[in-house]
C-alpha cells in the first residue's frame, strides 16, 4: 500500500495519507496565532479543512480528533467554535488536553485523522 506525504519538511509531514486513511499533524493558528481561543481554533479548522481537501477528504469523515488547549478554562470557547464546524452527525471520536504548547502565542493545537 502506498504512502502519499504532503507539506513534508525534515521533521515531519502536515499531512499523511496510507491507504484510506488521512492523518493530519497537529495543527496550530497561522493568521489568528497571539489572538483569542475562539479566533486561533477558526484559523486551525480553515486550516484542516484545506489540508483534508488536499488529500481528497473532508471534515464529514473524521475518525478522531486530538485538541490540546492552554488552559482549560477557555475549554467552552473552543467548544463553541469546534460545535458549529463539526459534521453534525458525523463527530469523531475526540479527546481534549490542557497542555503547554511550543510556543506561548499559542493557546490550541488540533490533530485529526479521517477516512477517505
């Protein structure tokens, strides 16, 4: 089975897609890094989206998703934005972490893999 990497630097891969199955690096805010939990994760979906796009998916088959936040109290403001940008009937299985991230300005990271 073949392996297709796209965005791929000297340590890692943006996005990998082996056989029917996209996994997606963990991705932090470009435009909206420094600003709110609410911005930063709408920057980070736009993100995904067009990675999962590139490797001819969609958020409508996410199998899982990762979500690390910087402190959890912003937990319901990310939950707002992630709600209204997730497949309704179609949600992943999903965990979210408080975690220092690697670099303060920013506040979440997301990872997802889907199906093709």
């Amino acid at each position: 089975m073949s392996i297709q990497r796209f965005e791929t630097g000297p340590r890692m891969s943006q996005v990998v897609v082996h056989g029917n199955t996209v996994y997606l690096a963990g991705v932090v805010a470009g435009k909206a890094a420094g600003g709110s939990v609410a911005d930063q994760t709408k920057d980070i979906l736009s993100i995904i989206d067009g990675h999962l796009a590139k490797a001819g998916t969609d958020k409508s088959k996410l199998l899982s998703a990762n979500i690390y936040i910087t402190d959890m109290k912003t937990f319901p403001e990310m939950n707002a934005v992630w709600d209204g940008w997730v497949s309704p009937g179609n949600t992943p299985a999903r965990a979210t972490v408080e975690a220092k991230l690697a670099a303060p300005q920013y506040n979440v990271e997301i990872m997802v893999v889907a199906a093709k």
